[in-house]
C-alpha cells in the first residue's frame, strides 16, 4: 500500500476546510510525506473566488475512501509490440519474473495478453511446416531466434509464406518456390534449393556460400543467412520466431483501471483465472499489472480530517479508512479511531490559524498561495473578526501570514465576501447546499445552513423560496428540523429562518417571538459558538 495520506474538510466544504487542507498537504509534503488534499463536495462561489485569486487548482472530489488500485505498488509494465517473437517474450517473462506480457498496438493501447501459459500449450501443439507463413513472421524474428548473420538480403525479397523443410533426402520435389529451408554446407543441397527459388535459405554450422552460388542466390532473389547453430537446434528453435500476436489472448480480457475499488478487483479475481492482470490508465494506456499478491496486506487509506471531526460531516465510507489526524476548531463529537491519534483541537476562530501555526512551528515558511488561502480561511470563517469566535491568536496569524501572502487585507476581504455573497443567479437548493452541515443532537437530525450577505433586505426576494425547499428537504429526509441562519456581515445581525420541528423552541432560547416561521437576531454571526448551543440547548429541554 502506498504511504499516501489524503487530507479532506467535511461535505459541503467551507473556505476554510478547503484551504486549511491544502495547507496542511503543503506542510505534509515540505516535510517528506506524500499528501494531498481531496474535497468531499463542489466547492461555494467564495471559496472558488480564493482558489482563483491565489491561482490555485481546486482539491480533487472523492465520493469514497475505500482503496482503489491507484493506492498500491503495482508492478511495472512490461508491454510488448504484436510482432515481438515468442522467444523474446520467453526471455523477457523469465528475466523479470512475471506471467504475462501485455501486447499493445503503436498507439499503446491494449489488443492482447501473452502469457507463459500461452507460450507453453505452443511447445505441446502439433503445428504444420507452414506455420512461418501463417503467422506471418517476420524476417528479422527468425535472424534473432537463430542468432545468425545475414549474408545476402534482396531489396525485394519474397515472401516467406512457404513450409519449413530440412535438405537432407534427395527427393527434390519436397522442397517447393518459397519455402524455408535448412541446409548444412552441402554445396549440391545448397545449389538445388536455391534454383528453386525459395524464400529463405539457412545455413547450420556457421556454413557459407561460394562465390558461384552466392550470385546465384542473387539471381533467384534467395536470403540467406548462416547461424552457429546445428541443424537440429535450428528446426527446434525456428517456430519460436512466431510473432506473439499469433498466440496472444484477444477475448474477454480481464483489465483494471487506476480508480477501481479493490474490493471490486478482489471479487473480479475470484472469477477468473489469471496470475496477473493489466491496470489501465483513464486514457485506456496500460501503466502496469496487478496480482493476487498485491491484495494481502492492509489496504486502508491513510486520511486526515480538518475542520471537523463528526462522523456524519465527513466521507460516507469513513469506517474503510485509517484516520491518522484531525486538525479542528468545533466541538468533540463522534468519530472514532481505531487507535491513538494526533488530535489537535483549539478553540479559535479558524482551522487555517491551526495550520498556520503548524508551519511557524515546524520552522517551515509555507509558499505565498498557500498563505493567501489561509489568510483567507481566517477572514472568512471570523467574519474580518467581526465574529464572537475569534480570537487575538486569529488576529495575531493573519498579521503574519498576510505579509507572506502580500495582501492587504481589508481590500481582500471586500472583493472575497462580495464575490460570496452574490446571489445572482443562484437557485434556492444550491443557495440550501452551499454552506450546510447537519447534526445529531439527542438523536434529532438537525441541518444547519449558513448564507452570507452585505445587504440583508437584497435576499428578501428569495426567502419564500428558501422556505418551500426547506420544508421539501425535511419532508423528504430523515432530518427533523431545518435551520437557515441568513447573516448580514457588516450590519452583524442574522435572520433565523425555521422548518420542522422545535421552531418555537429554537425562537425562545433567542427571547424572539416567530414571524412566519423566522426572526431576527442582532449579534448572531457565529453557528458554531452562538446559534447551535442555543438549539442544541432547545430541542434537550424539548425532549426532556
């Protein structure tokens, strides 16, 4: 299994999920480890603003941590033009000690598989003399083969669609125009098979051809060659320069590709055969060859949480993985490990100041993006410090990360909150998806959404929209109550819209009366810190 380690925010990601964990892929990867930061959901209009201004490419999406074949150490792959003899891939499945031999065309994708088996049932087959010429072997296998040494070679020489045959009887007629022919230093053989215009003239012992007969074999357009080997070795080995396309298997290959699951992979296996199987690339080139082998060891993924550490905000498949950190700010909820973790949790306004103070103590200086997406991860999830979550420690990061990352950051904060929170264009569920996390509080599913403005009265026009797909989502989920906290950055107040249960609940814990099932609350900038300790507060007394 490879050492890679994946770093993801929760669903529905933030800035600072998002940054904060390409930051840490970059402080993972500054000190020697293999990480990279994934995304778990499509990221909001703010969060692809930062990524855009700092020109950084966004996260790749997983939808599943379980392992895949691009996880593990598979084997190199060796693979082999059609017209490569079966004595070459003999030799190349014996030096590297593998089964098979993927066979590709000259745009490199896949027509074949030679196997050792393949090459083997050859050796027990019962081929005709004329097995040359059906397989279409060329001229140069069979010099290689034979390790022999070209005498003479035609410009045009004819085609070798004739029957092998060994010069070694008088019978004249067994020997036709085109054939192969093996002959030792017999100056009589040579000279009658040449004069009947053979294709191919061999000869054994390292033997050679007289002037005379030499302009002979140029006159009747003869190749000739001679080898070191006996008569006897070289009618053994000459059907080994059949090309492999001739023996290869064409149907029902068994194929993997980088992004297969490996539980997948496993039950294809059971079903089939074969020792080893070629792993293609997404452009359908194969990259190497998967075996049984490769599936014994612990195929679970290294993975490392940031700005959440609830099993419900993170991957669905979680359990397939082996969580080896979490870096956050919120509350202690409920994922567990299945042995002693780095858990660091700090009550500050943002993950990214977490971060931030990983490099400063690692004494690692993180590169200007980077510090642009934390400087941003800050900004955002403390609202310019406008937020009752931050803290002097956020306050104290920013002011030297922003000089790393050489914004100005009053400027910055304008053009990213403004670019946030647009509504232009934006659909009510997509509004509903953008910034949402849900919660289970005394077994109560709860979805908190959070939408961000610079002029409250402008979402006016879309408050009964946003109230029909709540109540939508709550008929049609197992979520009981609904929460839409609409914040106003500047003006620091909040309209709290309720569908579900508990809404009157939620309304007294904030001393507020509802109108149409909303209200207002001046001073509410924070979910985690001010609006979820007062429902969490609600639906317990409710129940109780």
């Amino acid at each position: 299994m490879k050492n890679k380690i994946y770093i993801t925010g929760h669903k529905n990601p933030d800035t600072d999920s998002i940054c904060s964990a390409i930051a840490l892929a970059e402080l993972k990867n500054k000190m020697g480890q293999d990480a990279e930061a994934i995304r778990l959901g499509n990221l909001n209009k703010e969060t692809e603003f930062v990524l855009d201004y700092f020109k950084v490419q966004k996260p790749r999406l997983k939808t599943s941590i379980k392992p895949q074949v691009r996880d593990i150490e598979i084997d190199a792959a060796y693979c082999v033009n059609p017209s490569l003899s079966m004595a070459s891939a003999m030799d190349l499945i014996q030096k590297n000690n593998i089964s098979s031999l993927p066979v590709v065309d000259d745009d490199d994708n896949l027509i074949g598989i030679v196997s050792l088996s393949n090459i083997a049932s050859t050796y027990m087959e019962i081929w005709d003399d004329s097995i040359i010429g059906r397989s279409n072997t060329s001229f140069e296998n069979i010099l290689d083969v034979l390790r022999g040494k070209v005498l003479y070679l035609p410009e045009k020489p004819r085609s070798l669609s004739g029957k092998m045959a060994v010069k070694a009887i008088k019978n004249q007629d067994l020997i036709s125009e085109g054939d192969i022919v093996i002959v030792g230093d017999d100056v009589k053989d040579q000279e009658s098979v040449i004069r009947k215009g053979i294709s191919l003239l061999i000869l054994t012992i390292s033997s050679k051809l007289d002037d005379r007969l030499m302009e002979l074999a140029k006159e009747n357009n003869v190749a000739v060659i001679s080898t070191g080997l006996s008569t006897f070795m070289v009618a053994r080995l000459l059907p080994q320069a059949v090309p492999v396309a001739y023996v290869m298997t064409r149907d029902d290959l068994v194929v993997f590709h980088k992004d297969d699951l490996i539980d997948d992979v496993r039950e294809k296996m059971s079903q089939s055969r074969f020792r080893s199987y070629p792993v293609l690339d997404n452009k359908g080139k194969v990259i190497g060859n998967i075996s049984r082998y490769h599936l014994i060891s612990n195929l679970k993924k290294k993975i490392i949480l940031v700005d959440h550490n609830e099993r419900n905000q993170s991957i669905d498949d979680i359990d397939s993985a082996e969580i080896i950190q979490i870096v956050d700010h919120h509350r202690v909820a409920n994922v567990s490990t299945s042995s002693p973790i780095y858990f660091r949790n700090e009550p500050v306004g943002s993950t990214a100041t977490i971060v931030s103070k990983m490099f400063f103590e690692n004494g690692i200086k993180p590169s200007r993006e980077v510090a642009g997406l934390l400087c941003a991860a800050i900004i955002s999830d403390t609202l310019l410090f406008r937020s009752p979550t931050s803290t002097e420690t956020d306050k104290y990061v920013l002011n030297k990360m922003k000089k790393i990352a050489a914004i100005d950051v009053e400027d910055f904060a304008m053009k990213m909150f403004r670019a946030g929170t647009s509504l232009e264009g934006r659909k009510p569920d997509e509004l509903l998806k953008s910034d949402v996390k849900n919660f289970s509080i005394e077994g109560v599913n709860v979805r908190v959404c959070q939408i961000f403005t610079m002029d409250l009265d402008s979402t006016a026009s879309v408050e009964k929209d946003l109230k029909d797909a709540m109540e939508n989502f709550v008929a049609s989920s197992d979520a009981e109550t609904f929460v839409l906290m609409i914040t106003d950055i500047f003006k620091e107040v909040s309209e709290v819209i309720l569908a579900g249960s508990f809404k009157e609940a939620i309304a007294r814990k904030f001393e507020k009366d509802l109108v149409g099932d909303k209200f207002l609350s001046e001073g509410l900038l924070s979910r985690k810190k001010q609006l979820l300790p007062k429902i969490s507060s609600a639906i317990s007394e409710e129940l109780s």
